[in-house]
C-alpha cells in the first residue's frame, strides 16, 4: 500500500505546491485538511476542491469554529492570557485545534507522517509537532519549506510548471494568519522594526483616528463566560464575532510588539484581536469584583504560567491541564454585567456589576451607612507593621 501523508492545507501557494512537492519528494499520496477557525476568506468547498485539483487524493474540511471558540478561546479567556503582557495567543490557540483534526484525518485516511507548512525559524513548527506527538506519538512529521526545500520562489516556479489552479502572480509582502480570535501579520517592511505599520496592514480594525460616534456594549457573563451582549444571548462565538465587528469598528486591538520567540530569536508582530481585547478587558474587571483577593494574585502567576505554555506549544502537556483545573475553580462566581465604552481604540470600563460580587458597598462607602468599624484599624496596623518593625531595631542596633 502506498504511504499516505496528511498535509494541514490553508489553500494558498505555499501549501497547494506542497500537496505535488511532497508527492514528487516521498512518492507518497498526499491528503490535504484544512479546518476553518474563523479566518474568511474562501468556502471550505473550494479550498477543498483546489486541493483534489493540485493532486490531493484525498480533502479532509472542517468547520471547527465553535470548537475553536468554545474549547480554546475562552479558557484562554478565562486565563487572560496576553503573552508579554500583550499577545492573546492568536496563533498559538488555534494550533492545537489544528493538530487534533490533522491527528484524526491521520487515523481515519491511514497516513504515518504529517506534514504542515511552517519555516525552521518560527514558533508554529514546534506548536505542530509538540502537539501531533502528544495526540499520535507513532506519527512522523515533515515540513516542506523546513525539510524539503520548498521556497516561494520554488513554489510559483512548480505551480506554473504543472499548471496548477492557484493564483501565483499575487505578492503579498506580508506573512498573515488569521482565526475569529485574532489576526497576526508579520514579514516585509516590517522586519525594520523602526518602520510604523500603514493602513494595508490592517483588516479586523479601521483606524482609531476616525472612530464614528462612542459604542457602549454590555457583556453578560456567566462562569467567566460570555453568554449575552446588550441582553441578547450569544454562543462564544457569536461574542467574539459581534465584538470582533464592534470593536474593530472602533480602531480596538491594535498591537504592535517585538516578541520573545520560543526559538529564542525576537520577532515584530502586529496583531488585531478587537474581539478578543475587548472580552478580556471585561472579563478581568468582572474578576476584580467576584474573585477574592489571594486567589485572584495567584491567579495571575497561574494565567501567566499558562500563557507561557501555550505560548511555546504545551497546550496538551500534563501542567497546562492541571492549572486549567485551578484556573476553572477561580471562575465559579465570574459572573455579571461589564460596560465598555469603545471609541478610538480603546476599551474603557464604565459599569460593572454581579449578584455574587464580593464588593459591598456598606464596607465601602465613606457615607452614612458605612458598616466598617474604623476602631480596628489602629490595632491592625500595629500588627501588620510588626515584623518590618523588629527588624527595623534591629538593625539599628547592628549599626546597620
């Protein structure tokens, strides 16, 4: 029986080139899967019939949006997780979901090897092999442009040779990925880090210079998850779409940042997650007003730990699912109401309010009404202040 390969196919030049590069290499047949996170663009029927038309034997498509959105975007939600205090992981979470469809497209088709399309010098190469390895460690894993030597100009030269149905005379000067989380755009110009990022660069978000009038959107969450907006019940996926729409309306989540790769190179990014940004916002407020203190200060060495993982490819390691345990007990009582204003790229917190908050407006208040005994402030302060008191004296004494 001939050897069976699965490619994670995308439908654009490097990948439809990959399907007969990989043929021609191996002498395997390809079968080429791709799966729709949320990017646009293309119907996966016709992503599916390009790839049977560049010598696929077999196209495996997808639809995992709500999956990705359901079982990968919110308990990175729930994590608020920002890689460098900036990045929600807009790549790095839809390559797990990737793995499991590549895996079993693997299983169902009997291919021994799979096959994606990332360079040596990136982070999505290890995301993609860390993963398959942890799902189906009796897989092998190539990468054409990394193992077989397939640059661009190679692959336009291969698809006019073979006269293959992809436009090949297009240049993008951009590398782009793009799920409903977010999108990322990195390459070209952009490598001088000096140079600002111009209006091409773009497509989630419209400028922040020009915003139209102020948007006010209310999220509802429950468990730490969105469930309605303005008081109309949503999926995951329909939060993150609307506020996609509406804060990208308004110039939100826009990031530029030079990034710390897993390779150990530093890298500039630009990234657009209006939905994302504005979800996170208010999510991390509703968890200032229902998450008690202690926890919540562990809870951000636990998110940042997380954050970390995923980062660099963990998302199946034993750890990442044990502080996901900590992080879903954290969202028990994450439930309320968050106002945002959205205008001129930003998200800015004007309201929150839940029926299990922890805030008390009694204890709280300096009016009449205020339920706190201020008597036992003086005592608490002599204790509290007693350690660094002691140790005060006794340098004095050490002629310190």
């Amino acid at each position: 029986m001939t050897e069976r390969i699965v490619l994670a196919y995308s439908g654009g030049l490097d990948t439809s080139v990959a399907i007969g590069w990989i043929a021609e290499a191996t002498g395997a047949e390809v079968v080429a899967v791709a799966v729709d996170v949320g990017q646009g663009g293309e119907s996966l029927e016709t992503i599916r019939q390009r790839a049977l038309g560049c010598g696929a034997v077999e196209a495996y498509v997808a639809d995992a949006r709500d999956e990705f959105a359901n079982e990968y975007c919110m308990p990175t939600l729930k994590a608020n997780a920002l890689y460098m205090d900036a990045y929600p992981l807009v790549s790095a979470i839809s390559r797990p979901v990737i793995v499991k469809h590549l895996v079993a497209a693997a299983r169902e088709f009997g291919a021994s090897t799979v096959a994606h399309g990332c360079t040596g010098k990136g982070n999505d190469q290890v995301r993609f092999e860390v993963g398959i390895q942890t799902l189906g460690p009796d897989l092998k894993c190539i990468a054409p442009v990394r193992d077989l030597a397939l640059t661009r100009d190679k692959a336009i030269a291969f698809a006019e040779e073979k006269g293959l149905p992809i436009e090949t005379t297009k240049k993008n000067p951009f590398s782009i990925d793009q799920n409903v989380w977010g999108r990322a755009v990195e390459t070209g110009f952009l490598e001088d880090i000096w140079n600002g990022p111009t209006k091409d660069v773009y497509e989630y978000t419209d400028s922040p210079e020009f915003s139209p009038a102020a948007d006010e959107v209310v999220i509802t969450f429950k468990e730490g998850i969105p469930v309605a907006i303005d008081g109309n019940a949503v999926t995951p996926l329909q939060a993150i779409e609307e506020l996609n729409r509406r804060a990208g309306a308004q110039g939100v989540g826009r990031i530029d940042i030079v990034e710390d790769r897993l390779v150990g190179i530093k890298s500039r990014e630009i990234y657009e997650a209006p939905g994302a940004m504005a979800l996170i916002t208010a999510h991390r407020e509703l968890e200032n007003v229902t998450v008690e203190r202690e926890q919540a200060r562990f809870k951000k060495t636990v998110g940042q730990r997380w954050t970390e993982l995923v980062y660099d490819g963990q998302w199946f390691s034993p750890l990442k699912r044990s502080l996901d345990t900590f992080i879903d007990d954290t969202q028990r009582y994450v439930s309320g109401d968050v106002r945002l204003d959205l205008h001129g790229g930003r998200a800015t917190v004007t309201g929150r309010r839940s029926d299990v908050g922890l805030y008390d407006f009694n204890l709280a208040t300096y009016d009449t009404g205020d339920t706190f005994d201020q008597s036992m402030a003086r005592g608490f302060i002599e204790i509290f202040g007693l350690s660094s008191k002691v140790a005060s004296g006794r340098d004095e004494r050490a002629g310190s």
